[in-house]
C-alpha cells in the first residue's frame, strides 16, 4: 500500500477522476468493465471493502437492525406531528419502513467504506459534483429503487455529503458538472400480447364495477391468474385481477424538510443518518401525503377489505404499500407469501420485514421454531409453464446467471461486489471446464434479465461507460464459442428446451422452482460467499452428496460431464431422489392442495382477533 496522499474516487464518475495524480478507489464500483482501458492505465488502489469481513458483516447487521427500529420509531413520530394523525407504527412500517431500511443500510456501507479509506490511505482531496439538489430527492419508493439508488450521480451525492459533513477530507468542488437528468428508459419485452391476456383485460374492465367494500384485495400473489381468479370465487366475491398504480408526484418542499428528527445519536454515523432523513425522504411520505391519501381513497379496490394478500407488492409498490397500511390500521389482515429463496440465506433483511409486518406470511413449506406467524402451504409461483419440457428434444445445457447492482442496497448474508464478480468468474471457469463438445453445441448461457439497466436505465449513451458489469464482454472474451441469451425471453422457453439447467446463485427462487416442477437442475454457488443459515446446512449436505449441490466450478463442470449422457438416469436415481423429496418438502413443496391450503391460511387470519395496535412514542420522547 502507497504511503503518497492519493485523491478519493468514490463512484465511477469520470468527471471526479485525476489521471494525472495516485488515486485510491473507494471500490470496485468504481471501475466499470468497460473502461479498463482508462483505470487499468492509472497509477490507482482500491480501498478493502468492509464487509470482506463476513464476521463484521453479521455484527453490524445486527447493530443495523436494532438502529432500524429506533429510527422507525423516530420517524413515525416525526411524520405523525407533520400530518397531524396517530398512526401506528405498524402503519409506518408497512408505509415507510422499507425505504427506511434500504436508507439505513446503504448510508452505513457508504459511511464505513470512507472511514476504511481514510484509514489506510493519506487522502489528498476528493473532487465533489453538485447538482440541483431535488434531483437527489426521490418521489416514490419506485423511484428511489429503480431510478435513483442504482446510479452513480445519486451515491456520489451521499459520499460528497458524508464526506464534507463529518470528515476532514479536503472536498474540492466542481461546480459546472453535467447535468443529471434521470429519464427511465421503458423495457420493451419481446413477448407479444397472448389471447389469454387480452381475455383477462376485457373482464377486468368488466368486474371492476362488481366490487364489494369488504372483498379481500389480492395483488402481486405470485399465484398463478387462473388460481387467483379461483381463490376470489372461493369467497364469494367477483373475480379481479388488480394491478399496480404509479404514485403520485410532488415537488420538493425545502422549507417544509427544515423541520429535524427528534434524537439522542449514539455515534457519529447516527448523527449523519437522522440528519438527511429529511432530506432525503421520498416526497410522497411528506410533501405528497395528503394527495397519497386522495388517491387511494379514488381507486376502485375495495374500500375496506377484510384482507389482503401478496407476495410482492409491498416493496417497492407505493401505492399497494399505503393501501396495505391504511386499512391493517383499520383492522384489515395482512398476510404475506414468500417471494424470494427464503428461509435459505443465513440472513436477509427483506425476510426479517415481511415476517413482521404479515399477520400470516405464507411459506413454500420451511418453519422455524418459535416463530407463530409462518404457515407452510408450498410453491406459490406457478410451474406449469415447465410442463413442454418432455415434449422436447432437451438437448441444451442451460445456465441461468444473476446479479445485483453494483452499490450495496440491501443487508444480507451475501452481500458485497466481490462475490458478485467471482461468481462471474467461476460461472466462466466452469463452462471453461465443460467437454468442449458440450461447451460449444449444447451449453447456452442466460445472462440475468436487464443486467445493463442496473447502472444504465434511461440514459443514452456509449455502452462502455454505462454497464458496470458488460458480463457478455466477459464470457466472449473469454469463450468466444459459448451462446449467450440476453434474459429478455421467458426463460421458461429455454428450460423446455434443456436436459440441465445448472443455476447459479443463493436467494434466488429459480432452482426452487425447478425442483418443483421436476426439471433437473444442479445449483452452484461459493457458500463462503453466500452461505445458507444452520437449519438449512443438513439438506445441503444431502443435495452434495447427490451431486445436485456444488461449491466450485471444478466439482459442477466434472459432476455435469459424469451424467450428461443420462441425466434423466441420475435425477430418477434413490439417493438423488431420497434427498430432493427431503429438500423440497421444506423449502418448495408442491402440495396437490395448494388453494385449499392458502384459503384456510386467509381465513384463520382473518378469524384471529386483532391485537392492539402499538402507537408510535410521542417525538419528545423519541430517541436514537
């Protein structure tokens, strides 16, 4: 490591780079793929990311978890006196705890990531871009998520914050920088409108005249639409299929985000966070509230359901997430499905929020001791778009790729760029390893679906310097030979189409999903990087020892070799089937009874007496 004072370079931003002087890099984000040719050529280091320490990684996840709900109840209080209601913290938690989480963490992993820099390298200065600040102020959860978050412009605004704020890092400032202008570029998918969509359009336009004010509202239920029009007949209720409504938009009022957070900060980290939680909340939590409220109050669901059911839609659904809060503060329950590859991952925050905003959260088969809320009932998802499989000639060996963005938004047990980035590489080390006759006719790679749109979704401009990752690069640099699919097709037509798929990353529900639908499948990711939590760790062990499990591209590349020309002969085997059984009773059973068992999940919710509602501590009483 240099002892020279090297300048700070906090994103990937090339305005707040110095060719010409020793530069340490805050991280791998830093450096996008596609401009090695600049960076590699530099006299350049990178700072070591905090959470390389996967020991430091679980103690702060703790520590960040129990700050959430000291911060959550601050801003209950806060947002109470501004509008002038009572709510409950329930109600906040549904409505703004999740945008609260994502804040908590990534202001953490960008305060931590500095104060590891500042520590091992002399800095000389940082260079500092300021735009209109509005165009840092999110408007909706949505936006926050797909528009604001995933971008260079927004986390060079939080560094430039932390760092002139609570550093003495000198923050040179470049005060004509290129203008941010965020504009998301619409998806266009391939897929034509099929017949059966179009169908359930019409009588959409239809039934929204037939509904009650005490229907159950299910929305995003991750059940299939034939099976979610069933589940409104079995409660004699008009068929719907909803769908989810932008939010609302309103301005920034500066004057009105003066007002601070009540707060008895712990450490100076604390005093950054509650110091830009006002500014820094989407607006549609302060300035749009009232309209918020207006514009559920118009909407044609039903006006006080009993219940409500999802799977996915109180993420990052603004409008889903104040109905759902709205009525659960009137008495409606609230039960929640499992969405991701839950109950696997040591730990995940977004698991931790579902458990506990849900009445009941639905499981696809896994329990915990001590927990009184989860209702094993199976695989939401639908599989039966798996069902062509046999029909065709299964000649393709398939692997399925994912990724996250660059920029750490969210804790869990395998969180961090690194693991991303060696995950690449042995997926490519793997494919490497293959037969070449079976790398080169049969193997097609699934790159993970809008992998660019991560760094890149709206802005036009040379590819180099807006996809972080150009994973395509990579495997064509590398194997030339290999096909590569870019994830805009259903994936499903390429599983119909395969003898093997081999999926390759933990907390995804994709090789779940296979299993259930008996597609034989082979997952391969590095546990030290993403490792499951204990109870989980015995049903592993059987997936290894039946070769369905494996943790390097060595034993996946061998294991694929050993059984290609029968795999079907291997999947029907006992010990391989032994421990699927095993495996998928607990974590994606497919029961017969599927509806039976949701409906008797809704409506042991619904009969269960409502609890008192805890209300959020008056703001002078609020610490953090």
């Amino acid at each position: 490591m240099s002892e020279r004072a090297r300048l700070l370079v906090t994103t990937a931003i090339e305005d707040t780079w110095d060719r010409n002087v020793p530069v340490v890099f805050l991280g791998e984000w830093c450096r996008m793929y596609g401009r090695k040719s600049v960076w590699g050529n530099m006299d350049a280091e990178i700072a070591p990311f905090h959470w390389d320490d996967r020991a430091k990684l679980r103690r702060d996840y703790d520590y960040l978890c129990e700050l959430y709900e000291r911060v959550l109840t601050v801003l209950a209080s806060y947002l109470n006196e501004i509008h002038r209601v009572d709510h409950s913290l329930r109600y906040w938690r549904i409505l703004v705890g999740p945008w609260l989480a994502y804040f908590v963490h990534i202001l953490f992993d960008r305060w931590e990531s500095i104060q590891q820099a500042i520590k091992h390298y002399p800095i000389s200065k940082t260079i500092v871009l300021a735009w209109q600040k509005e165009s840092m102020v999110p408007y909706s959860m949505e936006h926050f998520f797909s528009e604001l978050m995933v971008t260079h412009e927004w986390n060079h605004s939080i560094y430039a914050y932390i760092l002139e704020n609570f550093t003495t890092v000198s923050c040179v400032k470049n005060l004509s920088p290129r203008p941010f202008e965020r504009v998301r570029a619409e998806i266009q998918s391939r897929k034509t409108v099929s017949l059966k969509e179009k169908i359930f359009s019409a009588y959409s336009k239809v039934a929204v005249h037939l509904v009650r004010n005490r229907d159950i509202f299910l929305i995003a239920t991750y059940l299939s639409a034939f099976d979610e029009l069933k589940l409104h007949v079995r409660f004699n209720q008009a068929p719907q299929l909803w769908k989810t409504i932008p939010s609302v938009v309103s301005p920034v009022d500066w004057l009105q985000r003066k007002k601070t957070l009540s707060h008895d900060a712990r450490n100076a980290f604390e005093k950054c966070l509650v110091s830009l939680i006002p500014i820094q909340i989407p607006t549609v939590y302060l300035e749009g509230y009232q309209k918020m409220l207006g514009q559920i109050q118009s909407l044609p669901w039903p006006k006080s359901p009993r219940l409500m059911f999802t799977s996915n839609a109180l993420w990052h659904d603004t409008v889903s997430m104040a109905y759902s809060a709205c009525h659960v503060e009137n008495g409606a329950k609230l039960v929640y499905g499992q969405h991701g590859g839950y109950g696997l991952p040591q730990f995940m925050w977004s698991e931790r929020h579902e458990r506990e905003i849900a009445d009941r959260y639905l499981t696809w088969g896994w329990v915990e001791r001590g927990s009184t809320n989860l209702v094993p009932v199976g695989i939401l998802k639908p599989i039966r778009k798996y069902k062509g499989r046999r029909k065709s000639k299964r000649n393709r060996l398939l692997l399925v790729r994912g990724l996250w963005p660059p920029y750490t938004f969210r804790l869990d047990s395998g969180v961090g760029l690194a693991p991303l980035l060696g995950a690449i590489d042995g997926c490519i080390r793997l494919a490497g390893l293959l037969p070449e006759k079976l790398r080169n006719n049969c193997l097609i790679v699934r790159l993970y679906p809008l992998a660019n749109a991560f760094s890149s979704e709206g802005r036009k401009a040379d590819r180099s310097a807006t996809d972080f990752y150009c994973e395509d690069v990579r495997w064509k640099s590398s194997l030339p030979e290999v096909q590569l699919s870019d994830g805009s097709d259903p994936i499903s037509d390429l599983v119909v189409q395969s003898r093997l798929v081999i999926y390759t990353y933990n907390g995804g529900t994709g090789y779940l999903e296979f299993m259930a639908a008996d597609v034989p499948v082979i997952a391969f990711w590095d546990m030290n990087a993403s490792p499951v939590r204990d109870s989980a760790i015995p049903y592993f062990d059987d997936l290894k020892r039946a070769g369905i499990f494996h943790e390097t591209p060595e034993s996946a590349a061998a294991h694929v070799a050993k059984i290609w020309d029968d795999v079907e002969g291997w999947w029907r085997g006992a010990e391989v089937q032994e421990a699927l059984v095993r495996f998928k009773t607990r974590y994606c059973d497919r029961p017969h009874n599927l509806l039976d068992r949701v409906e008797t999940a809704l409506r042991d919710a619904m009969a269960e007496p409502s609890a008192p509602k805890p209300r959020a501590a008056a703001s002078k009483q609020s610490t953090v």
